[in-house]
C-alpha cells in the first residue's frame, strides 16, 4: 500500500503504522499547516514513501513532507501546540514523525546511524529532537522533557487558542501572501497529475489504465487517481487495486464499481460538461485514447460496527465498539456508550455525539442531531467520499458550555484617543457587534486595540474585514493572538519571545522563521511584518520572566526596544533581556555583544543553545529631541516648513554632517530601485560609490554648529563630521573612538551613561577608519549635550537619516537602562 522497505531480519520490529491506518491511531486529531508548494531536495512524502521530485507541501510545524498529489491522505497529526478548549494534561508524549533526517543522525538507542538518503527511514520527536531507528524508538520512555531547549519552549498546556473557524496559517500568524493561489485549483491540478506521474501510462497492449473516482466529491472536483490493471482482469482485482490507489484496507467483497453511465442515472447533481463529454465516449473502451472512468461505491449494509471515542472525559480505554442496525439514532448510541464508559448514572442530555472528519489541513466537527439515524449518516459520508469516511471518527463528548474566546489583536488606528473613540471606530469601520465583541486592552500611543470575541463566526468576519479596511488612509492590521496561562509555566522555564523581519539579510529571515518554528512553539515566533513587536510584546505580557531575540538588522532591533520601552509598564516582565541575531548590513550592535558581523547560515538549533548560555550586560539608550526654530526658508532639498519637536531613541550613534549624507544618498538609492539591495555585498558597493562622489567636498562643519557638553561650550576643530557613539563600533564594525590610551578622557563601555563625541575631516578619513589605518577625533565626552545648528545639516540616528532644519538638538540619557545578551565566550572558543 505505502511502499515501506525493510529488511527482512527487521520487519518483526517494525512498529511504523502504514498510511492506511496512521489516521486511526491519532489521539487528538491536529491539522497540519501547509504553506504554499515549493520545492524539497532530497526529500521524501510521509504518505507513499517515494522521492519529492515535482513541487510538494510541507507543514510549517512539523517535519511532514508531502506530494501535492498524496496531500488529501496525509493524517492530521500535528505537533498539538496549544489547547483548543478541550483537553487538560501537563505530562507531554514524543511526538514522533519519520523520516527525512540527515545522513549523519544517530540513534539514541543503539547509537548506530538513523538517516538515509534512499528511503524514508528513522523517527523524530518533534519536540525535544531526539532520533531513533523504527525499531528502538518504541524503547524510549514516552514521556518528552522537551530536551536541551526546554526552558525556551513555551509549554503548550499554558496555551490556549479557541481556533475553529481559522486556518492554521491564522493561528500561527504565518503570512499566505508568499503565493495567491487557490488550494481548490492546487489540489486538482496536483491530483491528476500526481497520479499520472505514479502510474506510468504503459504502452503494453496487455495492460489498461483506468480512472477511479472515490465519491460524488471527487466527481464534482475531477479529482481522480489512475491505476493500471491487466485487460483481462477479474472484478476483485480492479476493486482492490482501486481500493489501495485510496489507502483503504477493508474487505474488497463489501464494495463494487459503477461505471459513469450509471452514476449518471443514480444522482443528477454529477452531470456536468466534461462528464457528459466522458459518457458518450464509453463504448470505446479498449482504445488507449480514453482511460475508463469508473466510480468506486461501499455496498449497503444492515449493520455495522463502529468506534465512539470518549474524547475528553478522562476514562481509561482508547475508543468503544458499537454495533449499529438500521433503527440506530445518536440517542440511542449515546445510551449504550455511557454505561460502557462507566458513566450510566448521568443524564443522556449531558452529552452529545460529535462527528469529527480529520482532514489534513482541517479538522471539522458536527454535532449529529439527536434523531439522526447513524447507518444513514455513514451511508452519506461514504457516498461523498470513501476517503473521508476513512478519516471521520465518532466523539462522545459532555456538554459542557464552553466559553468562547478569540482574541483578535487590531492595529493601525489613529494613535492617542480614548477606549470610546475606538470603539466608535471600529463600530463605523467594521460594524461590530457589541453584545459579542469588547475591547479587552488599548494601546493608544501605538494606535492598537485587543479585541475579545464571544463567537466564531464573528471572529472569522471581523478578521477578513480588517484586511480591506483603511482609516484615515492608514491599512489596518489583525492578529489572532492566543493567551498564555501564566500560571501553568514550570518554574524554571523562561520562554524566548522570537522576533523575524523576514525583509532584512537578503531574505534569510524566511528561512529563519521556518526553523525556529519547528524548534520552539511556534506561538512564540512572531513576524515583523505582520504588526509588528507588539503582538507579541502582548501574547507574553502576563509571563513572569522570559527572553526576547530579535533577527534583523540595527534598524529592526532599535524598533523592538523602542516598542518595549513604550509598553514596558504593562509587561509583568517589565525588563526582558534582548538577545540578537544579525541579518541586514551594518550590525554594530550585534557585533558588540559578540553575535557575529551577520547571519550567513548557522545551525538555527545551536544559535538558540547560544541564547540560552548568553551573559545579561546593561545598555545605555538615548533620548534625542530634535527642535527646529524657524522655516528653513530657500534651504536646498526644498525643506520649507518648520518641523515639529519631534523625539527619537538611539541605541548605537548619531551623525551629523558627511557621515549622514552618506547615509541619505544611500537611503534614496534603496528607495528608486529596492530590489537590488538584497545582498550586503551589493550594498556595501553602493556605499563606496556615494562616497567617492562626495571626496573633493570641503564643508565647514565646525562654523555651521555649536556644541555644549555638560553645560560647557567645546570650541570644535576643523570637521566635516560629528558622531555621537554610545557602542564601540560605527559603520559596520570601525573602532571610531580607537583603542590607546587618554587621560582627558575613561574608557567607553556601554552602560557607563557616557557617550563619546567624535569628528571626522572628511570621506577619506571616515575610508581610513573603516580600514582600520587610523580612528576620529576624540572631541568630548559627557552625558548631556546640546547642538545648535545655524544651517539645515544632514543627521542620521542609528541609519535613518534625514535633514535637519536649524535648530537645537538635545541628547540626553533615556529611562532605565535596558538588558542586553551578550554570547558567552566559551561557547566561541569551541
């Protein structure tokens, strides 16, 4: 059925359970969360075992690869990483997923070689890593610790996410607007394909190809699967070999194929074009132009027995068999179950039978009616589709009013009004529905609301709407966010919060965000480009004590501290300590508290071992006010108005001058034609270049400002640039302060509340320092500084710059200072 390969001496020990029944030994059904296709080298599908050659699935959260052809027989075995308001257990199992590990993995048991490259082979736990053959993996304890990074992980018993109307993508924030597709197109055009590709259409005279449809829904979809059957070939075989091409087992006696003319007959609602086109060429079976198209059916039956699983009631047995006669209603199938369980004092209104269809990319649930009549429920499923009914289950479950909670996280509003106002927006913009909808938190200085949703199908609306909603010409943004029980969080767990701009460091932020997925919960992970820090600044804001990591560049980590710092009065964890992981260009930051010049492909698993062994260090930031005092009438780059004071943090330094021009023709290069910066080495290109058109430039910087430092004039050598440092390194990794000794002045350091005033005479100084060959000027050095400029200057703060109209600029130190992760030296010298 799955081509499994084992060798003989081994198939005694096997304990994998073939696709067919894989479904039937899940224990709580978990849909898989499918990106868009793309394609998988040296791979292989979990369903049908063979290589990954066209393009194919895989699940964003676990290791699940798939042919978009085999997707429809995936089992829904998802990693569980949240509670869907049902089930309550702290002690977590392996989640064991096979296969597509690399050549060099070792097994825990026998501590031989797992991986291949040839077949599907050796399992995974999903959770804490660890590796072992299909034969000893059944040796290990059941009970997963989550291995070395479990005081990162965030415990999916502390999660809770009330889902059922949204995607997994949803859930899991995971952005669908890599690829626009629909799926319906996808699976269709992969289905027949798919299985064109597995049975190679033979020349052999001997031989016929035929299409199997499973259902009337496989009909309506044209979704068929080929098999190849000799010409003279009994009944049974036809149906068996129909029955494997859709991974079902039962007996071949209870089903039987139609051909399209009779199914015509039989129901009206599958006639349409092209069937009616496959009718008329019936007769001519036997030429090779036109495979038959058959429909596989289950024969009626009288009775049958069925399996009631007791979903959550905690009782001791796996799933009850019941034999089921034509006069079996729901009710009566409760009644008979309850006292198998143990339950026959309660009352039968207490419960109610769920029917549960585990689809792989969704699982959905029906409550049945009481009177319905199950042998025709199964008779309906298995008319629809014969798969399906492979993957449908029976639920008993207690009817207990379920509170319903969505939290839905709204940003993009206008920033500063009160909860009322924003109410009033959102009842004018989305038409909410008050008796179902309330606003649980407001932020106003970010403009962002959280809403709580009493129902599904609101949610659901409230979400799509917010995509096409603009207010005061600003997109809205949303987020299903989950709640995270505080108090379930083990006591020496310290959950990392992880922040990705998937834009900086030439796209490796994807990737990134891929595999830190799959390591830790993905609920912990959030993206930049889909509301930014707070999301997820607000998911944590009950945790006790956790860690940030912040993936891009000097720009991306100055926007989570800022956010941190507006918000930091309603974390519980107000001081969370901020580890970084470089991608994008300059870097200095990172460079300093030693995470490398830039993320060029580490392993993502030893990069979060590194965090978890980080030393905490403090950091200075600063306040900057930037107050023009009149309109820079006539000034050049057409700057007419005065600009408002406006207020600015910075983490790394400040420049004013050539170092800003630079900075700004850089800017506008990016902006005409953004994409040719993907890549540092083009970028840094671009920076010479600029550079070299700016040489034979003398400004006098020194006559267009004044400088005070601690309340004292500094009278100011010749310069053409300023630079305020707080962080020993400037442009991408330059010592600007320099390294000898000076008695006017005490070393820098990063959390000395000092920052170090340094000039720079031109663009073939500023080439010498980056090289190494010499260091600025050391011009001050203090805790508070005023600069007057008597002309617009370029300035630039942490690689944003702009111009500057005349005016006072004030720097001075900035609330508490924040907590850093420096990586610890021993780890480097390993």
């Amino acid at each position: 059925v799955c081509n499994f390969m084992s060798h003989e001496k081994c198939v005694k020990h096997v304990k994998i359970p073939c696709s067919c029944i894989a479904p039937s030994l899940v224990r709580v059904p978990v849909a898989h969360c499918f990106g868009p296709p793309g394609h998988y080298k040296r791979k292989f599908c979990t369903v049908c075992r063979k290589s990954l050659e066209s393009p194919a699935f895989r699940c964003e959260v676990c290791e699940l690869h798939v042919h978009t052809d085999c997707i429809l027989f995936a089992c829904s075995d998802c990693r569980q990483c949240h509670q869907d308001g049902h089930q309550d257990h702290d002690t977590y199992h392996h989640h064991w997923r096979e296969g597509n590990l690399s050549s060099s993995a070792r097994c825990e048991v026998c501590k031989k070689t797992c991986g291949s490259s040839e077949v599907l082979s050796g399992m995974r736990c999903e959770w804490c890593g660890i590796l072992a053959h299909a034969a000893c993996y059944i040796i290990v304890t059941p009970e997963c610790t989550f291995g070395r990074l479990r005081n990162m992980i965030l415990p999916p018993s502390c999660v809770q996410l009330f889902s059922r109307n949204f995607s997994k993508l949803h859930c899991f924030r995971i952005s669908e607007n890599l690829q626009t597709e629909s799926d319906e197109d996808d699976d269709v055009d992969g289905s027949t394909q798919g299985s064109a590709k597995d049975v190679q259409i033979s020349t052999d005279s001997s031989k016929q190809t035929l299409k199997i449809f499973d259902g009337n829904d496989a009909v309506k979809r044209n979704q068929f699967r080929l098999i190849s059957v000799p010409r003279i070939a009994k009944n049974e075989e036809v149906v068996e070999a129909a029955l494997r091409a859709y991974y079902i087992i039962d007996d071949q006696q209870e089903y039987e194929l139609q051909t399209f003319t009779q199914q015509a007959l039989l129901s009206d609602d599958v006639i349409n074009r092209n069937d009616a086109a496959e009718d008329s060429n019936l007769g001519s079976v036997f030429r090779e132009s036109v495979p038959e198209a058959w429909i596989i059916r289950a024969k009626p039956k009288d009775e049958e027995v069925i399996r009631i699983y007791p979903a959550w009631l905690k009782v001791g047995m796996a799933y009850v068999s019941l034999r089921v006669n034509k006069d079996s209603t729901t009710q009566t199938v409760i009644k008979e179950v309850l006292p198998l369980l143990g339950r026959q004092t309660e009352c039968l209104q207490n419960f109610k039978l769920v029917e549960v269809l585990m689809g792989s990319k969704q699982v959905q649930r029906m409550v049945l009616d009481d009177q319905e009549l199950i042998l025709n429920r199964l008779k309906d499923i298995r008319k629809t589709s014969i798969r399906q009914m492979n993957q449908t289950r029976f639920y008993i479950v207690e009817n207990n009013k379920s509170i319903v909670r969505v939290n839905l996280f709204v940003g993009g509003l206008p920033p500063q009004l009160s909860p009322e106002d924003y109410t009033n927006i959102l009842k004018d913009e989305l038409a909410i529905k008050t008796n179902v909808v309330s606003v649980s938190h407001v932020y106003q200085a970010q403009g962002a609301v959280v809403l709580e949703i009493s129902c599904f199908s609101e949610a659901e609306r409230i979400y799509m709407l917010v995509k096409d909603t603009t207010v005061n010409d600003k997109p809205l943004n949303a987020v299903v966010i989950p709640e995270v029980t505080a108090s379930k969080i083990p006591q020496n767990c310290c959950p990392l919060l992880v922040f990705v701009n998937p834009k900086s460091g030439g796209l490796k932020g994807r990737d990134l965000l891929y595999s830190f997925r799959k390591l830790l919960n993905p609920h912990q992970v959030f993206e930049l480009t889909n509301g930014g820090p707070l999301p997820g600044f607000h998911t944590f804001s009950k945790v006790p004590s956790f860690r940030v990591l912040v993936c891009g560049g000097d720009g991306t980590v100055g926007w989570v501290l800022g956010a941190l710092e507006e918000i930091r009065h309603k974390l519980v964890c107000s001081e969370p300590s901020v580890a970084i992981l470089p991608l994008g260009t300059g870097n200095d930051l990172g460079r300093v508290l030693r995470w490398g010049a830039g993320y060029s492909g580490e392993d993502p698993y030893s990069i979060l071992v590194s965090v978890d062994e980080a030393d905490d260090v403090l950091m200075d930031r600063w306040t900057i006010l930037l107050d023009a005092e009149e309109p820079a009438e006539g000034a050049e780059n057409g700057v007419a108005e005065p600009e408002p004071p406006k207020i600015v943090q910075m983490n790394n330094y400040c420049g004013l001058g050539i170092d800003a021009e630079l900075s700004l023709d850089f800017h506008h290069a990016r902006e005409e034609e953004p994409g040719k910066f993907n890549s540092r080495f083009h970028n840094k290109g671009v920076y010479v270049k600029v550079g070299l058109q700016k040489i034979s430039h003398t400004r006098n910087l020194h006559k267009d400002i004044k400088l005070q430092v601690d309340q004292h004039e500094v009278e100011l050598p010749s310069i053409e640039g300023l630079i305020f440092i707080n962080i020993p390194s400037w442009g991408s990794g330059a010592d600007l302060w320099g390294s000898e000794s000076d008695n006017r002045f005490e070393k820098p350091r990063i959390d000395d509340g000092l920052l170090e005033v340094v000039g720079v005479t031109g663009v073939v100084h500023m080439g010498q320092v980056q090289g190494g060959f010499r260091s600025g000027i050391r011009i001050a050095q203090g805790s508070y500084f005023r600069v007057t400029l008597l002309k617009p200057i370029p300035v630039q703060v942490d690689g944003e710059p702009w111009i500057q109209a005349p005016g006072q600029i004030i720097i001075s130190a900035a609330g508490p200072k924040v907590h850093m992760l420096k990586k610890s030296k021993q780890k480097q010298k390993k």
